[in-house]
C-alpha cells in the first residue's frame, strides 16, 4: 500500500508540475469561450486558432441555468457565452451582458431579418443568433405505425408507459399548454391551473422525464415517442433509421441560442472578432451541417446540405412558424411554474 | 495518566488546521449562502434585499414536507440495505489471512468508484431496462413472458443508490473491524465460546462505532442525493435535493432555496444532538 | 459451512459491484455512439480518446485535484481525529459538530458559497480554487473515518511509549500511526473517490481553463455522452489494476531482499 502511495504521489508531482506550466504567457491572442459541448464543429475552433493565432479556451457547462447561477455568483474570465433566448432575457435584465459593437461584426449583414428585432433584444445589442431549433415529437416508426403530428401524441392513452417528456419547468409544459390552447408564456392563474390538471393526469402515461437521455431510450426501444429538441433527436435517428422527427402542426416553442458577451469581459475585441468569424457562410454552414441545428445566417443557406435545407423540422415550415412562439421569462410568475412543475413530478 | 491530562492544552493543537480551515473556507461561504434566505426573490430571479421570513413559511407548505418525508424514507431504507449488505462484506475482508488480500480486496471495492459516475448509472440502465439485460435473459429463460419494468420506478432508485453508497458502509466497518485484537477472539475461543457468542458479543460491539460512522456517511449524504432520483427514477418522483438543486438553477430562486436548506440541515442536526445524547459513546 | 457461506455471499456483492463496470467496459468497444443498446465491436472511440487532448487534459486535472485534496484532507483530518481522541474526556462536541457540517451540507450550497467566497476576496477562479474546495469537504470524511479506529483505542501502549522515554512527536509516528494505518488508508481512499467523482463543487468553483472530467462528462450529455467515457474509464480501471499488481511485486520483492538481508 505504501509503495503504491509512494509511486503516485511522484506521478502527479510531475504532472503537476506539467498541468501548470501549460498556461500561455500573452494575453492579447487568447480568448475564454464558455459554451454547451458539440456546439460548433470539431475542426471550427482549430482553424480559427491557426489561422489567426489566437488561442481558445473552449470551457463547457450543461445547461443555461448553470451558466446564470455562475455567473451571478461572480465568476468573471469569461468573453463568450451561448444563452438561450430566455436566458439572454434575463441577463439582460440583470445587466450581465456587455453591448456589443458591432462596427467589429460585418457578417451580422449575413443574419436574415426574421431573426433580428426578436422580443429578448429588441434592439439587437446584446446577442447575436447563432442557431435555432424548436420543441417536437420523435417518434419510433416501428412501434408506432400510424400517427398525426400533433401533441395529442404525448398524450395518447394506447402508448401507456413509451412516452417521455422534456424534464424542463418550461418546455415540459409546452404540449399541454398548446394542447389547451393557451399562450406559452401564460401568467393566467387559471390556465396554468388547468395546464397541470392535464399533465397531471398525463403522468399515468409517461414513462419517465428527461432533457437527455430520451435519445438513449428512444434508440434501445424503452420508449417509443419522445418529447426533443431538433439537433438532439438527430443525434440518435443517425443510429436508429427508424426514428422520426416532427413539429407539431399546432406550433411549439422556438429556441435560439445567440452569442454574447458578459460584462467585463477580458477580451471583448478578440470576442466580436470571433463573433464576426462565425458568421462567415462557410465557417457557419459547416456548423450547421455538423450540429444539424438551423442556421439563421441567410448568407450561409446556399453551402448547407440540400437534403438537411429541405428537411421541415430543421428549416421550419412558415406556418409553424407562425404558430409559435419563444419562451420569454416570466418574472414573478416563475414561482408558480416551479409550484406546479414540482407537485407534478411529486405526485 | 498525569502526563496526558497536563499536556492537555497541547492536544488542542491537534485540531486547530482543521478547525481554522473549515471556519475560513466553510463556516463562511455558507453563511454568505445561507443568508440570502432572509430575503425576498428579485423579480427577474436576482435577490431583493428586502429582510422577509416568507421563505420559511413557504418550506412548510405541503408538498414540500411530503417531499421531505419521501426523502427520510429513501435513505432509510438504502441505509439498511447498505448495512445488511456491507457488514458482511467488512467482515468477510477483515477475516482474511494476509493483509495483501485485505488491501486488494479494499482496492477492489473501491475500484468501480473511478470510473465516471454518469456512465455507471448508464450501465444500470441498460440492466434494468424492458429491454435490458435482466428482462431479455429472464423472457428468453422462459421464466416470465412481459418484462418486469424495473427501470424508472423507486425499485431502480433505491438499487442505483445502494450501489453508489455501499463502500461508504462497508470501508468505515472494516476500519473498525480491523483492529479488534486478535487476540481477545482466540482467548474467548480457548474459554469455550462459539463462534456465534463471539460475534455477537466481542466482535459486533467493538465495530459500531465504525457502523454508526457508516450510516452517517451513507444516510445523511443520502437525503441530498438528487442525480439518481433524475437518472434512475425517470425524474418522476424528486428526492428533497432536486427540489433544492432546482431553486437554485431553473427557478432562480435562491432565497427559497436557501430557506429549505437550513431547514433540513437544522432537522438533521437536531437528529444529530439526539443521538449524541442518547448513544454517548457512539457520538458524532 | 458458515465460511463458505460468507465466500459465496461476498462473490456475489463483487459480481452486483462489477457487472455495470463490465457492460461499462463492453460497451466501450461499442460501435454506436449511444450507449443504450450494442451496434457491433469498434475501437474508434479509444482511437478518438487519444486524440481528444481536451478530454485528456481533463483527466489529469481530476486526478492531480483527487490527489492532493486526498493527501492533505488525510493529514489535517488524522490530526485532528487524534487531537478529539485526546480530548475525549472533555466537551469537544461543538468542535466535532463543526467538523461534520461539510457532511450534511449540500453540494451545491458549498459551491455557490464557495464561488461567491473567492470572488469576493478577489481569490482568481482555477485550478486552486477547485483544490481548495475539494480539500474542504474532504475533512469531514477523513476525520470521521480515522476517529473510529481510535475508539477504545488501548492508550496504555502510547504510555508506555512515554514512560520509555519517547517524546510525544515520536510516539505519534511511531505508535500512533502505525496502529491506526488502516483507518489513515481507508479514509485517504474515500477522499481520493468523493474528489475525484465530485461534479457540483468543482462546476462552480472552476475558473477559466479549468474543466475537471466529471465537468467535461456532464456538459457532453448534450451531445450524447459517448463512448469515449467508457474507453476513459475503462484506462483508469487498468492503469490502476496494473499499479496494483506493480506493486505488489515490489512488496514481494523488498520482503524477499529485508529477510535476505537479515
């Protein structure tokens, strides 16, 4: 036993010694990047290193929440983060986020208008889209053999038991709260009353709730309709050709992830710089055919891959479109959903 | 026995690096947490800091206390199970001849411990699942026809929770156990006793200062648990850890949570006084 | 009988300890990237582990933190376990209480406190940062471990020792510490697991830079944890069985050349 402590210890003396030696001496060519993983494209950092000697701090966190909590407890170093809408929302209204100028981004030229002016930043001064998906079905096609594109699926008694939903305070409540025909966003005491009396009763059904592991279920067979996100669920279809994905005709929630900068950011320059590298048709393209999530970079359409341009529930249909709407915070209101999201899942 | 009670002052000494770290980098930081439960939650999810008792009225709503209890239940019986379980095993280890095989058996407990935690959980999925290991032998061994739904139900959290919970039972055992005199069990051996009358009456009394350290270890850590009740349980019944991790994550709400964390520290503590009181020579 | 009993009993509670480990293990040769079912034998991922410097470099963090927090937390936690074992006979409890708040204290208030705490005395988020926090909740354990082997602890050989003539420092490392070795050891790998597999803390008291594995595992969710975690997992498990059996060769062999040389 002390021979094994003995040879550890001079192990990690030395790759102690190693792990702290690693760090660059200059400060200008670095550039601290805090993001969800798999995000842009394996090689996307790499080039952008090599090609204008910079270095990259790529550091990762799993969800929008982590990122905020974070961040509001101080954390400071880092110069790009990846917020969803609502989230850009909140740290907007926090004063978190630093304005960009975007004398530095001529690319943002590349951004179609139907994704700027949106209700988070309304004046396009904080955040830049980077990419969209929405909320949808994915359904198992060999288990499940006839169905309609509608939310109703989540809730169809016959599928007892192969059914998941998102374990989101929000999104979670999107099919019921489209299903009753409210707003996503509701405020209204009665209609959010309502919405948890139905999912509720909905629990009977569900065979378990989760964000991320669905994809696993849904590709072993445990569950044969998922509530997912769009990139996620094409994740797993690779795997499993029997996977199919939908938007539901009644509309969903649209998600957008867009760049931004915390305030005090060490390098804001080298950030918008990068920012305005993104943006680039090709550089975007590739991380939209690598991610599969779409593209608000109307520039960049023509170097994505037909097949994932024509597909419907990347490059969403403007009727749904139409129909749906962005999860927006709000407020007070919060507590509420936290209320009934938690007795729900404790029922 | 003079010398000792002399140099009393000195032992002190002994307990001062822990006691000034855990004042610097304990006491504080969780007070600075704590605090934010005597005021109101900001609109957009900050902290108003308005001074306000509401949080702790909140914690005694219903749900919550049924959560709680839930909770209690959970790591009671997990408990158990880590003891019915990991004694043995402690026992078995201790009364192996050669300290080689003890230290390789400790190594091996322990070993699956390195590997990430979010894959072992994976690896109990695909076990327990209606299309896993357990229930695809089960139905081609023709013993049942549908398969048994293990996974997602409390069967599956209480499972996924023994196995990440046994070697905190079973290590402190073995420490206890290890360093019984061996001599004290072959002088009962020689005056006539059974194995059986040992046990029971030399060798399971010397180790429960290590069994009563083991169940803090594994029940305490237990009702904080939050990852496996998401995992394993198909998040469809929330220990008390999940509500808090959410209070402080998705519902920005971290005067509410802070409110319920001094409320199930200040019962365990409680909890931790009595048992001081009632089990003097067992006392934390 | 009853011997055999307990063999078979404690080969089934390996085989229920390492049958995930060996689907764990199976399934790194997976050649689908989710995990939930098999897709035919591949070594890509151990191909892509090699070349994936990120999450590499996240290994050594963890095990270089598991380390040092290990090491230190077992000091200051025997020290401390020896000084209530002294002080047994006086009130100590409020002290013993302090030393196991870190145990019912949630992951994730310890981080955030912790996070807030550096930042507020300007303390740069980092590796250190992560070390330190790890050490903390460490104590506890470690503490806690040790004082059971110090219950009914036979103080008579440590007065001997004194009557003999050895100062106190001597008979603390020469009679203390050999008797309650296993109680040192057990708790050293206790700290050295919880440090190593720790996810709240080091998420929120990591700075930039920074990013343990169990952090780099957890944000890869989103893409689908894949099998690279299994091949990672399935290296720490040989590297540490071969160091095992390395040195238990050693042990063999210094015996053999201590007897010899006798």
């Amino acid at each position: 036993m002390k021979r094994i402590l003995q040879i550890l210890a001079i192990i990690s003396l030395f790759s102690f010694i190693s792990c702290n030696g690693n760090k660059s001496k200059s400060d200008d060519n670095k550039l601290n990047v805090y993001n969800w993983d798999g995000i842009v494209a394996p090689n996307t950092i790499k080039y952008f290193e090599k090609e204008h000697n910079i270095r990259v701090i790529y550091d990762l966190y799993a969800s929008n929440e982590e990122l905020l909590a974070k961040l509001q407890a101080g954390a400071k170093g880092y110069d790009l983060i990846f917020p969803s809408d609502y989230m850009i929302d909140i740290m907007i209204k926090q004063n978190m986020l630093e304005k960009i100028d975007f004398n530095n981004i001529p690319n943002y030229k590349n951004i179609s208008s139907n994704f700027k002016n949106l209700p988070f930043d309304p004046e396009n001064e904080y955040s830049v889209p980077f990419e969209y998906s929405a909320v949808g079905i994915a359904v198992d096609t060999s288990k499940v053999k006839e169905f309609t594109k509608s939310w109703e699926l989540l809730f169809d008694d016959r599928y007892k038991g192969k059914i998941s939903m998102l374990d989101d305070i929000r999104y979670g409540m999107v099919p019921a709260l489209i299903k009753l025909g409210y707003s996503i966003n509701t405020t209204d005491n009665n209609e959010l009353e309502k919405a948890k009396e139905l999912m509720l009763k909905q629990k009977n059904i569900v065979r378990a709730y989760s964000s991320e592991t669905y994809r696993d279920l849904l590709k072993s067979g445990e569950v044969w309709i998922a509530q997912g996100f769009t990139g996620d669920v094409y994740q797993v279809m690779r795997e499993n050709p029997n996977i199919v994905y939908f938007i539901p005709f009644e509309g969903s929630a649209l998600a957008i992830e867009s760049m931004c900068i915390p305030k005090d950011a060490p390098h804001k320059y080298t950030a918008e710089f990068f920012i305005n590298y993104i943006l680039q048709p090709k550089i975007h393209s590739e991380i939209t055919n690598y991610s599969l999530y779409a593209s608000p970079n109307e520039v960049a359409q023509k170097y994505i891959d037909t097949i994932i341009l024509n597909d419907k529930a990347i490059f969403l249909d403007d009727m749904i479109i139409k129909n749906s709407q962005y999860i927006q915070d709000v407020g007070e209101t919060t507590i509420l959903y936290d209320k009934i999201w938690t007795t729900i899942k404790a029922d | 026995m003079l010398r000792i009670k002399r140099k009393g002052n000195i032992n002190g000494l002994y307990v001062l690096p822990s006691i000034i770290w855990l004042m610097i980098l304990f006491v504080i930081p969780v007070i600075f947490i704590l605090a934010f439960s005597f005021f109101e939650r900001g609109t957009y999810g900050g902290v108003n800091y308005i001074f306000s008792l509401e949080n702790f009225k909140l914690v005694f709503d219903g749900i919550y206390i049924k959560i709680f209890f839930k909770t209690v239940l959970i790591a009671i019986i997990n408990t158990i199970l880590c003891i019915l379980l990991g004694y043995p095993l402690a026992y078995y280890i201790s009364t192996r001849k050669s300290i080689k095989v003890k230290n390789l058996l400790l190594m091996l407990i322990i070993l699956p411990f390195w590997t990430n935690f979010l894959i072992r959980t994976f690896s109990w999925m695909i076990i327990l699942g209606n299309e896993g290991l357990i229930n695809t032998s089960l139905i081609n061994l023709g013993i049942i026809n549908e398969p048994l739904e293990l996974l997602f139900t409390p069967f599956a959290v209480q499972i996924g929770m023994l196995y990440n919970y046994l070697p905190f039972m079973v290590l402190p055992i073995y420490a206890s156990l290890e360093k019984i005199d061996k001599n004290i069990v072959l002088a009962s051996n020689d005056l006539g006793a059974n194995n059986i009358k040992i046990f029971f009456n030399i060798i399971f009394p010397l180790s429960i200062k290590g069994l009563f350290v083991g169940v803090f270890l594994v029940f305490i850590p237990s009702l904080g648990e939050f990852i496996i009740p998401d995992l394993l349980g198909g998040a469809k019944s929330p220990m008390i850890g999940n509500i808090i991790k959410d209070q402080f994550l998705t519902s920005r709400n971290w005067p509410f949570g802070s409110a319920l964390v001094i409320v199930v520290m200040a019962l365990i503590l409680i909890t931790i006084i009595i048992n001081n009181k009632t089990f003097k020579r067992n006392s934390f | 009988m009853k011997n055999r009993l307990l063999n078979i009993y404690s080969f089934g509670i390996f085989a229920f300890l390492y049958l995930p480990i060996l689907i764990l293990v199976i399934f790194s040769f997976n050649q689908d990237k989710f995990n939930s079912s098999w897709g035919g034998f591949s070594t890509e991922w151990y191909i892509k582990l090699l070349n994936n410097s990120e999450l590499l470099e996240s290994f050594q963090v963890s095990f270089t933190i598991a380390l040092f927090s290990a090491f230190i937390s077992t000091i200051i936690g025997t020290l401390a376990a020896y000084g209530f074992y002294k002080k047994s006979f006086f009130g100590t409890s409020k002290i013993k209480t302090l030393v196991n708040l870190p145990i019912i204290t949630p992951d994730i208030i310890l981080g955030l406190g912790l996070l807030i705490f550096f930042v507020s005395i300007n303390f740069t988020l980092g590796y250190y940062s992560i070390l330190l926090a790890h050490i903390t909740f460490n104590i506890s354990y470690t503490t806690l471990i040790v004082l059971t082997r110090f219950s009914n602890f036979n103080s008579n050989i440590e007065n001997a020792a004194k009557d003999l003539g050895a100062s106190n420092f001597k008979s603390f490392v020469f009679i203390i510490l050999p008797n309650i070795f296993p109680g040192i050891l057990v708790s050293f790998l206790i700290a050295f697991t919880l440090s190593w597999d720790d996810f709240i803390i080091s998420f929120f008291t990591s700075g930039v830079g920074t990013t343990t594995l169990p952090v780099r595992v957890y944000s890869m969710i989103k893409m689908g944890v894949n099998p690279q975690i299994n091949a990672i997992s399935t290296i720490t498990l040989v590297i540490t069985i071969i160091t095992i059996l390395i040195a238990s060769k050693f042990q063999n062999i210094s015996k053999i050349i201590n007897s010899k040389s006798l």
